[in-house]
C-alpha cells in the first residue's frame, strides 16, 4: 500500500511540473507575440502621424500655389473644398456596397429604409415618424375615474 501512495505522489509531482512547464513555454511565447504586435503597432501609428504630416504640407504646397494666381483667402477656400471632396470620397470607398434592398435595383423603396434596416440613418437628422403626433388633450387613462366622479378608493354604501 505504501508504495502505491509513493507512485501516486511521483505522478502527481510529474504532472505539477509539467504543467509548470507547459505554463512557462506558453507565457514566453505569448509574450514574444506581443512584444512584436506591440512594434508593429508603433509602427503603424509612427507611420500615420507622417502621413498626416506629409498631408498637411501637400496641402500648404496647394494653398501657396493657388495664391500665386489668387487672393489668399479664395486660395485658402479651394484648397479646404478639395480636402473635404477627398475626405467625402475616402469615407465612401470606406463603406461596404448596399445591399440591394426590396424596391429597385440599388433603390429603396422608401428614402433611408434601408439604412434604417441597418439601425443607422441616411443623414444627420434623426428618422421622421411615418404619422404626425397627435395635437390637442391627451386622452385620460382607462383605469383613471372621469373628473368628479367617484374613485376606486373612495368611500360608498356599506352593505
């Protein structure tokens, strides 16, 4: 008996230090992966602040040359209205193609249904209800007693 007690405390001694083992080799080579994400993170963001950089001066390059022929506000305003038409094209090359919705070919049946589908708008303004608010009283309450009459609580005949 002793001596199976003995193997089961070498087994699970073998099984706690592989374990430890496994543990270990795994943790290093997650910290290894991470460590190179983390790199290559910087480098993405190092490379996005060049870009911007480089941007901004292809702008100015822009501007300044606009004003040779130009006031300098009007070279100024052109060059503002072809970084928004750039910025309005990339935002739309960004976007996944529509689903073609139940009406026409590439056309919703109703303005901005499909994009309500998708739980978002079309525009800036919030969706428009299908039907105007109701004007005038706000209709009580059917559990609510008509004014001056007698209320559920209210004292009656005892019987």
């Amino acid at each position: 008996m002793q001596r199976l007690e003995h193997m089961q405390h070498l087994d699970k001694h073998l099984v706690d230090e592989l374990a430890q083992v496994a543990r270990e080799s795994v943790r290093d080579e997650l910290r290894e992966q991470a460590r190179g994400q983390r790199r290559k993170a910087a480098q993405y963001g190092a490379s996005g602040a060049v870009a911007l950089y480089a941007g901004a001066a292809v702008a100015l390059a822009v501007g300044l040359a606009l004003a040779l022929v130009l006031p300098g506000w009007a070279a100024a305003l052109i060059t503002a209205v072809i970084l928004g038409a750039l910025a309005y094209a990339l935002r739309n090359a960004a976007r996944p193609s529509p689903v073609p919705g139940p009406g026409a070919p590439g056309q919703a049946s109703v303005p901005g249904q499909r994009d309500a589908e998708r739980g978002r708008t079309g525009g800036i303004a919030p969706p428009v209800p299908s039907t105007p608010p109701a004007t005038g009283a706000v209709p009580p309450r059917p559990d609510t007693p008509a004014p001056g009459a007698p209320g559920p609580d209210a004292p009656g005949p005892r019987g």
